[in-house]
C-alpha cells in the first residue's frame, strides 16, 4: 500500500507533527509506503519528495512574524483561502506516485483545502484526520475572549467578526469568514471520503456542524508505552507539560498551588517565562502572591531529562480551558505510569476516568483544583494506585498496531 500523508509541517513543531512521524515510522514497519506532501520550509525534515512541496505563504512560517509586503499578502491570502499551487503540486505528486489514498492531518491556512479537491480531481481516496476545530470555527478553538463560544458552528460568523477572533484582526477574520464561505459554496469538505476523529466528543461537534455520522470514524492515537518503563513513585511535584497558551490554563495551575503553600509540593513547568504580554502577567501573579518557591520553571526538556522529569512527577495537570482534542500529554503521562488532573471538559472528561486514571475538577476553578491535588498530598499511595490503572488503559486502549490497524482500513476503504 502507499499513500501521501499530507500536512502543513514537515518538522516537529507540535501534537500533529509528532503524530504523521511516529505513523509513517510504524507504517514502513508495516511495509506501507508513506509520501509526504507539505510546505517548503528550511526546518523541514529531508525528502526526496520536497521537489513537490508547496510554495511558503510568506518569509516566517507563523502570522505574528510575518512581514508587511505585497508580496507576502498575496502568499496569505493564496494559503488562506485556495492555494492553487498547492492543489496543482499534490496532483503532479498524485499522478508521478500513484498512490491509494491522501491522510490529511493539517492543511487550514498554508496549504488549504484545495488539497482534497486536487486528490479528488484525481480520483484518489481522501481520508482527513481531525485534530481541531477549523471546520467551524475561524480560530479552531471555539474560545472567544477565553470563553466556550459556538455561535460559529452553523455558519453564523457575526460574532467572530465582531470579535476580531482571528490574531485580533478584522482584516484577518474576514479573510477566514471568506475562506469558510467559499467552503461551504464549492462543498470541498464532501469530498472527504471519512473523517478520523480522535475522541468522541470532537466526533459528535463534527455532527453538530453537518457531517455525516456514517462519514466519522473515532480512532484514538497512540504511543509506544513498551519502549517506555513506568515509574510509580514520585519526589513531590506536580507537572505541566507544553507550552503556556493561555488555551492551557497555566494560570489556573499556579493559582492552585496559592492553597498548597502549607505542603512540601510545588509545581513544575517545562518551558521558561518569555517577554510576552501573558508570560509576564503569569510572572507578576506569582511574584504579587510570593509563590516564587512554589512555582518551578524547568526551562525546555527534552529526551533524558524530559523523561525523568515525568518519571518522577506525582501526576501530570491539563487545566485546560478549550475543547481539547485528546492531547498527547494525557497519553504521555498515562504511558510513564502517572495520573492526569484535568479540567472537566472537552476530551479530557472522556479520556480521564475520575477517580480511576486520574482526576477531575471544575474548569477555572482553582479552589476545586487544589482539593484535587492535595488528594494526593493527603493519600500518598494515591499517585501509585492511579498511575497503575493509567498504564493499564494506555496498553489495552491505546496500543500502536490496534490505531494502524484501525487507520489503515479506513485508508483502504473497508
């Protein structure tokens, strides 16, 4: 079997990168034949393939460091509503490759849906993996000044024009009310063949905005738990994992441990304080509630030291205050033997088992959230009995040959 993989980064830059290299590495074992189709970008991973990249939107990969010029508006705009050279580089690839499907994971944006178009055009069969809410929403998170928001999801885009809800700019909302417009009038998305979901919360939001439930399938994504040794004991600390965006709650972490100052705990956070406008508001929080020495920044781990720094953790926390869509870090977590404390929303109300793999608590609700953790404090077996069940479900659930089994069907049409 061969088929293109398609997404907009051809580097590890974040969960669906991680996701298309760990699945092309176990498809070759499979003896399936994995070809990427991308963006040419010098941080992109070396490929024979690259020939037929699409051209770059701009000169920076991201929006804030995008320069102002006629040339890279043109980019945007191409990437953001229809790219056309995309399409017709996918289609050159197509017909040189002859490949039995296209598994899309990210294309909003750079290369466009102009990719499902062009795989259709071609008569090859188009599988999209779901892993936001882009369909719906101009900002993929249905968040609208750091609250739930749908008014989106059928259509209706007043608000997020009103909002500014893209990067805080009119010009850039109405360029993606454009683009979703256009969407909708040519039914690009019909061409998808099925529709992966990696939870059944994002599977029933997808029905809510019109998708065919016979067109969506729920498969989990996975890890390799038998390459990694479970660690069940733990030096006292809670653990947040990735990067402080305010759609992770860091604050409502910090906040928590504002009623744990009575304890040995503190709460460590991989990554450093920047000289962003929000970084800097977290800074002066903790300075204005002396937390100092409750709040540890790790500075970015990576391999060994990230490894023993989940070892050793007591649980992993996910304050969350967007519809997750089942993160890497619970299945991380859950693989090293640690239980996750997580808001109780989106995905990770499905994936946390209360009281079984993990925790529970109120979304914002930092009192709710330090009961949570002081659980812990108060039954220090807790993070051991917990943690056991965690591997346990991460090995029967989310095992690497049950997802490429599952994904490599619905590739194959069965």
């Amino acid at each position: 079997m061969r088929i293109i993989i398609a997404n907009y980064r051809y580097f590890i830059a974040g969960g669906p990168e991680k996701y298309m290299f760990k699945f092309m590495d176990a498809a070759e074992k499979m003896g399936i034949e994995v070809i990427p189709f991308s963006v040419n970008n010098p941080q992109n991973e070396k490929t024979p393939y690259s020939q037929y990249f699409a051209k770059p939107r701009s000169n920076q990969l991201m929006y804030a460091d995008t320069k102002k010029s006629l040339g890279n508006l043109v980019g945007m705009v191409r990437a953001t509503v229809w790219n056309y050279d995309a399409e017709k580089r996918l289609r050159r690839l197509i017909r040189d490759t002859k490949p039995d499907a296209v598994y899309i994971l990210h294309e909003v944006n750079h290369l466009s849906p102009s990719i499902i178009r062009a795989a259709k055009k071609e008569g090859v069969r188009v599988v999209h993996r779901i892993s936001d809410f882009f369909m719906f929403c101009p900002k993929y998170d249905f968040l609208c000044a750091n609250e739930i928001c749908e008014a989106c999801l059928h259509g209706d885009y007043r608000k997020a024009i009103e909002h500014k809800c893209v990067k805080g700019s009119k010009a850039g909302t109405l360029l993606r009310v454009m683009a979703m417009k256009l969407y909708a009038a040519t039914k690009v998305f019909d061409d998808v063949d099925q529709y992966i979901c990696t939870c059944e919360f994002s599977k029933n939001k997808l029905i809510e905005g019109g998708i065919s439930k016979d067109k969506i399938t729920c498969v989990p994504t996975f890890i390799d738990a038998t390459s990694i040794t479970p660690c069940y004991e733990d030096d006292k600390y809670f653990l947040f994992l990735g990067r402080m965006a305010h759609q992770k709650g860091t604050i409502y972490a910090i906040e928590a441990m504002k009623y744990l100052r009575d304890t040995d705990y503190v709460l460590k956070i991989t990554g450093q304080i920047s000289d962003s406008e929000e970084d800097q508001k977290i800074w002066n929080y903790i300075k204005e509630n002396k937390l100092e020495e409750k709040i540890v920044f790790t500075g970015f781990k990576h391999g060994k030291e990230l490894r023993e720094l989940i070892s050793h953790s007591t649980c992993i926390v996910c304050p969350a205050i967007w519809y997750e869509n089942m993160p890497n870090t619970v299945i991380e977590a859950y693989a090293y033997g640690k239980p996750v404390v997580a808001s109780r929303i989106g995905s990770l109300a499905e994936i946390v088992e209360d009281n079984k793999t993990g925790l529970l608590f109120e979304m914002k609700n930092s009192k709710d959230f330090s009961d949570k953790l002081r659980k812990f404090i108060d039954e220090p077996t807790l993070s051991m009995t917990l943690g056991i069940n965690a591997r346990c479900k991460v090995e029967k659930d989310y095992a690497v040959e049950k997802h490429m089994n599952s994904v490599v069907r619905i590739l194959e049409g069965k």
